[in-house]
C-alpha cells in the first residue's frame, strides 16, 4: 500500500509539472510583442514565436499590438488669428514601434496624444486667420504630424500621418461661405452659358458660310459640265457636217471619175449638161443666163430627138 502510494504521489506530481510547464508555454502571434517583467522589473520583450516564462517569477505585464493605430479625436474649439472661433476635429494614424517605451515612457499615451494634438493644433490656428485656415489643410497636417512625432518618439509610438477631418466655422461664417460659394457658382455658369452660344453662334455662322461655299461650288460645276456639253455638241455636229460634205464631195468625184472613165461622147456630155442646167431651173432663181454653148447644145439635142421621132414613124 504504503508503494501505491508513492506511486501515485508521482504521478500527481508529474501532473501538476506537466500543468504548470503547459500554463506558462506562451506563443506570440503575428505583429504582436509581449513586454515581459520578472519579479517586478522589466526583463525583456517576446517577439513572435514559442515562449516560456517562469511560474510565479515572470509575468506579462502589457501585450502591445505592432499594427498601425488609427484616433479619431473629437472636434477641439480653436481661434483663429482674426479672432474667429471654430472646431477642427483631426485623425491620426500611428504605430508603436518600442513596446518598452510605450509601456514605460508615459501613462495613458493615448490621453496624452490627444491632449498634445489639441495644442498643437490650437499653436498652428492661432497664427492663421480664417481664409488661411480652411485652404492650409495640407500645411496643417504636416505640422502637427511633425510636431505630434517628436514629442512622441519617447514613448517609443511613430505617428505617420495626421488628416484634418473637418473644419467647422460659426454659423454666420457659414452662410456667407454658402451664398459666396453660390453667387461663385451662378457667376461660373453665367459665363459657360454665355461661352456655350457664342460657340454656337460661330458654329452656325461657319455652317451657313459652308453652305453658301457649297452651293457656289455646285452652280460652278453645273455652269462648267453645261458648257462643256454645249461644247462637244458643236464639235459632234461640225464633225458631222464636215463628214457629210465629205461623202458628197466623194460622191461628185467618184461620179465625175466614172463618167470620165466611160468615155463620153460629146452628144452625151451636153445631155448631161442640160440636165444640170434643168435642175438649176427649178431653183426659185428669177433669172437664168444660159452660156452660148448650152444653146447650140439645145439645138442639137432637138435635132436628135426629132431624128429619133422620124425613125420610129419610117419603121
């Protein structure tokens, strides 16, 4: 019994062991730190990965978070350089990057963040008058930030950015900021209004410009393809008189040529000649010379025909 005991005595023990080795096994997770102090005094910082702290001796005394911190402080009444009161509310983005410091340089950091901000911005305003401090936000932010960090950097925080969310004048600021900004706005579209119809203006001017161009353009053509025309009609019917008093030219001498060529008496010839001298008769001349040769050329024609006659009658 008394060896059961025993027995069972260690392995209650081993137990007890394997709690108390198990309950101070820490593991540090991603951009996290853990600031360790051991019997009371700072003894060192966990950074990511598997820890063992001594039971009873060392304790965690603050779990930072290595993220980037964002404070949104509430708006601060400041006064402006032309004595105008106004609140300005401001965001500002930070990270620890000391976790000792943090835990040790001073109580309450974000207190006393807050507390600073609201100082130094009442510092920056109060240099600046009214129209100066709503259009010098990016001057404002630079300011602070650069103020905010140095006086920071002891307490182991990086401050990174520093944005001015609003800025709120009085309310009879406000409504003349609201009616300058609308008579601004009236005047801006007054003046597009007023750009819009003399473009128009010139656009409609250069249309009708266009179109007078085109019209002129157009008559021009016409005129020229109408003279044209005009012009290869003249020459079609002159080509076509000229060749029809070639074929009759052609066709008086190719007659010409056959009669010379068939040897013609002179009894034919004159028949030949008195049919001329017929045709030229039945012209609406009113007088007729007649040469003294188609005369005798009558006489015998006569003779000729009454020979003929009196053949006939003998037979």
């Amino acid at each position: 019994m008394d060896g059961l005991a025993g027995v069972i005595a260690i392995i209650i023990l081993a137990v007890i062991v394997i709690l108390l080795i198990a309950a101070n096994i820490r593991i540090v997770p991603q951009a996290r730190a853990y600031v360790i102090e051991r019997l009371g005094a700072y003894n060192g910082t966990w950074q990511v990965g598997l820890h063992f702290k001594i039971p009873l001796i060392d304790r965690i005394a603050r779990k930072v978070s290595l993220k980037e911190h964002v404070i949104d402080f509430p708006p601060q009444p400041v006064i402006t350089k032309d004595n105008v009161t106004m609140e300005i509310d401001t965001v500002i983005y930070f990270q620890i990057t000391d976790p000792k410091l943090y835990c040790y340089g001073v109580e309450q950091p974000m207190a006393a963040i807050e507390n600073l901000t609201a100082t130094t911005l009442r510092n920056i305003i109060g240099e600046l008058e009214l129209d100066e401090s709503l259009t010098s936000r990016e001057y404002i932010n630079s300011k602070i930030r650069e103020v905010l960090d140095e006086a920071t950097d002891p307490w182991g925080i990086k401050i990174n950015r520093v944005e001015v969310k609003n800025i709120t004048p009085p309310r009879d600021i406000q409504s003349a900021m609201e009616k300058q900004m609308r008579a601004e706005r009236e005047r801006r579209e007054a003046i597009l209004r007023a750009e819009g119809e003399k473009k128009s203006a010139v656009l409609i001017a250069e249309g009708h410009k266009q179109a007078v161009i085109l019209e002129a353009e157009a008559n021009k053509s016409s005129m020229i393809l109408s003279a044209e025309a005009d012009k290869e009609a003249q020459i079609r019917r002159a080509e076509g008189e000229a060749q029809a008093i070639l074929m009759v030219q052609k066709a008086t001498a190719d007659g010409i040529k056959m009669l010379v060529e068939s040897s013609p008496s002179e009894p034919v010839i004159a028949i030949k000649g008195l049919e001329a001298f017929a045709k030229a008769a039945d012209g609406k001349a009113t007088k007729i010379i007649i040469p003294s040769e188609l005369a005798g050329l009558a006489g015998l024609a006569t003779s000729v025909a009454e020979l003929v006659r009196g053949e006939g009658a003998g037979q």
